[in-house]
C-alpha cells in the first residue's frame, strides 16, 4: 500500500541525486549493489548486539538506493531485464539481512526464542509474498492485487520501530524497546494475510481464466455445477483464511506485553472503523435506535468506541489463558455474589441468564478460577468448523463445561446439571432456536428467547 503512495513521492525527491550520479559515470546496477551491500552491513553488523539505533541510520542511509537505481535506468534509458531481476534479487537478501538480524539477536543476547522464531518467520514469509505474485504472473494471471503487507509495509514498520526501540540501550529512554516485539508480530500476522489474499486472487483469476468460452462446451447444468464448486472451493478457502487468523491471534497475542496487546487492539478496531464497512453501519443504525437524536458526529464516536470495545475482548480473550488467578479476580467486580454462592451452597441449581456485554470469557474464568465454581454453557457452532473447535478447546480449559446448541442434547445435560445443584450460564438475549417471542426493544419488534 506504501508504494501507492510514497514512491511517488520520493522518487520526485531523488531524482536530482540520481542524475547526479549519472553526470558522475555511475550505473544502476553499482548502485544497487552498493545499496544491498550496505543494507546487509548494517543489518548484520549492529542488529545481531542489540545496536538497533545506529543499525537502523546505517540501513535508512542505503535503503533509498531502491527508488535511485531505477530513477537513474530511466533517465539513462537503460532499463533492462537484467536490471529488474538484479534488483529483485538482492531486496530479497537485503530483506533476509534485516530480519536475519533481528532473528539472530534475539537467539543469542536478546534470549528470547518466541521472538526469534517471530523474525525467522517474517523473513520466510516476505519471501514468499513477492514469489506468490511472480508465479501467478509467470502462468499468466494479472494477480490483480497486492495485499495489506507488501515490502515497503514490512521495512518501515520494522525498522521505525527498531530504530525507535534502540532509544532504550542507546539513549537510556526507558519501556521504548516493547515497539520492536511489537512490530515483529504486526509484520508476521500481515504477510500471512497478504499472502492469504493473492493465494485466494489467483485461484479466483486461475478459474475465471479456466471457465472463459473456448475452453470447454460443457452443458448449462455442468457449467451451473461448475460454479457452485467453484463457490465452494472459496468459502472454504475464506474458512480456512478465518480459522489461521483466529489461531495466529491465539498464538501471538498472549505474547505480547499486555501496553502492547491493547494498542494493537485499538489500532485494529480504528482501522476496521476507519474502512467504514457493512459492520460498523450496522453498529451506527443501532445506536442511532438506542440514542435517539445522536447526530452522526455523536454515532461515530459512539461506534468507534464500539469497536474498540469489540477488539479490546478479543485482545483479552486471547490473553487469558496467560493470566493467573489474581490477575482474573482483579479483572471483575461483583455485588451481592452471597445471591449465587448461598444458593449453590443450599444444593439447589441456578441459571445465569446473561446478555451479549462486557468479556463473558472473562467472568467465565473468574467462577472457575477465581472462585472455584465450575459451570455449563451451551455455545453456537461457529464455521470453520475448526474455530468453533478452538473456542470449545479454549473455554474448557478455563475450566467450563460447553455443549453445542444443536444436536438436541444440550437440553437434557443442562436439566442434569441443575437437578444436581450444578450452576449453568446462558447468554439469554439471542432467539438461535427461532422459537421465541416478538418484544418491543427500544421502539422496534425484536424476537427473543423463551
């Protein structure tokens, strides 16, 4: 996304140096081997100690040479193809010495394994961004996208925030060094959804290229199928794209500083709210319902907000799994908890009917953590098949018992469990059967359960 529209730009202000070097008998390619030499010796001689600072001044000297070389091709008229695949080649080692660098650092003083394995993976995997677009273009796909992390995304969040974290050993500027980890991780979950995004463009354009007329004369029904395959073949592939990103999110969130954690959430939520998709117009028409007379500068705040809180669950969700009992007791407040305590005590049964607010995972874990008091939910299956999984594998761990809402038994487990003076929690204000009662909910017809 850079490149739409930063490129532009410095290549205006390059351009001068560049004749200058041509005035001065210097070609492309020398520039562009003394650009890559220098990028690696930055890279390799100051990131592997921790020198992030200084490292980053020695890259930001010679990272330009990639907008002056070919400035200088076409103001010479020398574009070549020898040209172009010299200098792809050597941004994939000077990419590769960058991340190396990092990766090396955090195998030896920077001890810390999970983050090495983080850089290690952003190097394999800007790798394989730019090859997923060479080979659909060698087989004759346009490959008509470039995705939400292309090479100039990944130099300068990585080494704005190498060189802003090299503040804590170079200038003593205390808690600035979390930025790097950060990046990292930001870096990774983005070329994973890039390269996600061209594998599902190319097979999209590799089968539009396939049904175009000339080659087959198959019948309507055959070609009817053949579109409903196709249709298939995406919504798994959109399956298995959520079901990654969930388990990345699971993965590398609970790594993360938790200042860390909740910064990325908000900068995802405004980015999402940003984008202003069908999402968030939903979420401003029911404020608009539930703040009658909110003018639209008042529904943004309020969605934005709204997104926030969204993502702020999800940074937690991830998280929890981390935290240890005191840090889950911290995280709720309880009035007149004697109202469920004194009744399980009694032996009788309770049912907790719970509405859609606040982080229901996180008060899960505080009765089974924190208090000690196990308990049955009944949750919607989610597709991926796999998410739904995760979900079941990740709330029985907090110590829940989950049955899924079809299949017609969770009806009779939950009966048991109460009869037992069991304790059983259900969010209460999603009709899932189609079996409730129409209520009037802030002056519009809604169907609850019953």
């Amino acid at each position: 996304m850079l490149n739409k529209y930063a490129r532009a730009f410095f290549t205006r202000v390059l351009t001068p140096f560049a004749a200058l070097l041509l005035r001065l008998g210097v070609s492309p390619d020398t520039v562009t081997l003394i650009g890559t030499g220098g990028v690696m010796a930055g890279a390799l001689a100051f990131f592997p100690r921790g020198e992030f600072f200084w490292g980053t001044v020695v890259i930001t000297l010679f990272v330009f040479s990639d907008l002056v070389d070919g400035t200088m091709a076409r103001q010479s008229g020398r574009s070549s193809r020898w040209g172009a695949f010299l200098d792809s080649t050597l941004d994939r080692i000077a990419d590769a010495a960058v991340f190396g660098g990092v990766a090396l650092w955090y195998a030896g003083g920077g001890d810390d394994p999970v983050l090495c394995a983080v850089a290690i993976f952003c190097l394999a995997s800007g790798q394989v961004v730019s090859y997923t677009k060479a080979r659909g273009e060698s087989i004759g796909l346009p490959v008509n996208v470039n995705g939400l992390v292309e090479r100039a995304e990944r130099l300068v969040i990585t080494l704005v925030c190498a060189g802003l974290a090299g503040f804590e050993a170079a200038f003593g500027v205390p808690y600035i060094g979390v930025l790097l980890p950060v990046a990292l991780w930001v870096v990774a979950v983005g070329s994973l959804v890039t390269i996600l995004q061209r594998m599902v463009t190319v097979r999209r354009e590799a089968a539009e290229a396939e049904a175009k007329p000339g080659r087959g004369r198959g019948r309507g029904a055959g070609t009817r199928r053949s579109r409903r395959d196709r249709a298939g073949r995406r919504q798994l592939m959109r399956e298995r794209m959520t079901g990654a990103l969930y388990g990345l999110g699971w993965g590398a969130v609970k790594r993360l500083p938790e200042p860390a954690a909740a910064a990325l959430g908000r900068a995802i939520a405004d980015a999402a709210w940003r984008r202003r998709g069908q999402g968030v117009l939903r979420l401003e028409a029911n404020y608009a319902r539930v703040v009658p007379g909110a003018d639209p500068e008042r529904l943004a705040e309020l969605s934005r907000a709204g997104m926030r809180s969204y993502l702020r669950y999800w940074m937690e969700s991830f998280r929890l799994p981390v935290w240890d009992a005191a840090r889950i007791r911290d995280g709720v407040e309880v009035t007149d908890l004697h109202r469920l305590t004194g009744t399980l005590d009694s032996g009788r049964g309770v049912i907790l009917a719970l509405p859609h607010m606040g982080n229901w995972d996180l008060v899960g874990a505080y009765l089974t953590t924190g208090l000690g008091i196990p308990f049955t939910t009944v949750a919607e299956r989610l597709r991926p098949e796999t998410l739904y999984d995760r979900f079941v594998a990740y709330r029985e761990d907090l110590g829940m018992e989950v049955l899924p809402h079809t299949g017609g038994a969770a009806f009779g487990t939950l009966a048991r469990r109460l009869r037992a003076g069991g304790l059983v929690a259900l969010v209460a204000d999603r009709d899932l059967s189609s079996s409730g009662i129409e209520v009037d909910f802030f002056g519009e017809p809604a169907r609850m359960p019953a």
